[in-house]
C-alpha cells in the first residue's frame, strides 16, 4: 500500500500534514510518498492507494495549479478507479472551475468539478463545524478566506462530503460541505480531519483494504472525539468568530 502527499513543503497550513502522520501510526506496513513540486507526481506512473494535499496560502494555490494541470486526466483517471483522496483546506479550490480574487479577476482551475471559489482577504472566516457523513458525526474547524460556489449553493449538488448540522457548509448560504466523487474526499474542514474523527478515519482504511483497522492510540481518541462532539452538540457553544 503506497500513500502519496503532494508537495508537503507548501501544502500542510494548520497542522494537517498530521493527518498522514496519524495514517502511518494507524498502518504500519505503508509506504508514504512525499512528492515535492519538483517531482513528477508518483500516481502518474505508479499504483497508489490514496493521495493527500493540504492546504496552502493563495498565492502558492496559483503554483499548484500550474503543476497539476498537466495531469488532469491522470487525476480523473484516478478519481474514477477509485483511489483515495483526501484535499483539506483550500486545497480543494483547485479542482474547481476557478478561484475569483478580490478584483474580480479569475485564476482558472482544474475544472474537475463544477464549483468555483470567491476569495475575500479582509474577511477571514473562522468557525467550528458538526456534519453528518453516512452514519457517523463530523466535527472539526474552518479558518479561511474563500468560500466556493455553484450547483452546491442551489443544493442540487449531489457530489457532497457531507450534510452540515451546525456551521456552514462550502459557503455560508449552503448546509453541504465538500466535494465528494467516488473515493475522492475534498472538504475545507480543518482539525487535522483524521484526528479529530476516529470513525471516519476507520471508514478511509476500510476503503485502503484493511478489513478489521485499529487506530493508533484508539481508545483516547474515541474517548477526546466523543467528549467534543458532546461540547459540539451544546446550543450555547459558539460556532463562528
């Protein structure tokens, strides 16, 4: 089982390359790939089970952008044989259409899904987030400058992560968070997401192939995870800054 990061050196803002950490600690006979911009992506010639990108800052967006849009077909390719992935943080902006700046003016995307992204860098919104994904409660944080638009605001998006009990979803005016095509998980949800969602993170490693996973740590993490989805669920907790 080989696991992909891409470009580790600008895309893990908020602690989040933790996630593939806490992966390594949960599977122990994985191999981990940290594929630096200078790279040819691994999952272009090699088989990979699950690829993670976190987020970056704007301008490295731009960067990104550039890099991977010469593998667009090889990530729909991927997407559509059902590799894992996992885009955190604004990273998943770049497989919109396009990110709108302040002045109107558009960075064009990898098109892969039909939203786009309105940045608005006076305006930081931070919050706490509950959803719902299958049977099982999501929680974690958002701290961004963007939020993403299309076919989701109008909710007839069908291509969610999951549906959003308190907080907001991939913008203020939607209850639907993320992106989600077959195995290919993108969400602005912060935490790292794995860490703070242990049933969630056995739901991945079920998908890698591990038929019965055990966590790392499992116990203290169901118990932390149990403990703030109960704060979470309070009506007097406040959601957004």
């Amino acid at each position: 089982m080989k696991i992909e990061i891409l470009f580790p050196e600008i895309a893990g803002l908020y602690g989040d390359l933790s996630n593939v950490k806490y992966l390594g600690q949960c599977l122990k006979d994985a191999e981990i790939v940290y594929t630096n911009l200078d790279k040819e992506p691994s999952f272009v010639s090699e088989e990979i089970s699950m690829i993670y990108m976190g987020g970056m800052t704007e301008k490295k967006q731009e960067i990104v952008i550039e890099k991977l849009m010469p593998y667009k077909e090889a990530i729909l390719e991927q997407i559509k044989k059902n590799t894992i992935f996992l885009v955190t943080g604004n990273a998943l902006e770049i497989f919109g259409s396009y990110i709108e700046k302040d002045d109107k003016s558009q960075i064009e995307g990898l098109g892969i899904f039909s939203i786009y992204a309105k940045r608005e860098m006076f305006n930081r919104y931070d919050s706490l987030v509950l959803g719902e994904f299958e049977d099982m409660k999501i929680v974690g944080f958002k701290s961004q400058f963007s939020h993403s638009y299309g076919d989701n605001k109008e909710k007839k998006f069908d291509e969610y992560f999951y549906k959003v009990i308190r907080g907001a979803g991939l913008n203020p005016d939607s209850d639907l968070e993320g992106i989600r095509r077959n195995n290919f998980f993108g969400t602005y949800t912060l935490g790292p997401l794995l860490v703070l969602n242990p049933y969630f993170t056995k739901y991945l490693l079920k998908l890698l192939g591990v038929e019965e996973p055990v966590l790392a740590f499992e116990e203290a993490n169901i118990d932390a995870y149990e403990t703030r989805l109960a704060e979470f669920e309070k009506e007097t907790i406040k959601f957004s800054y």
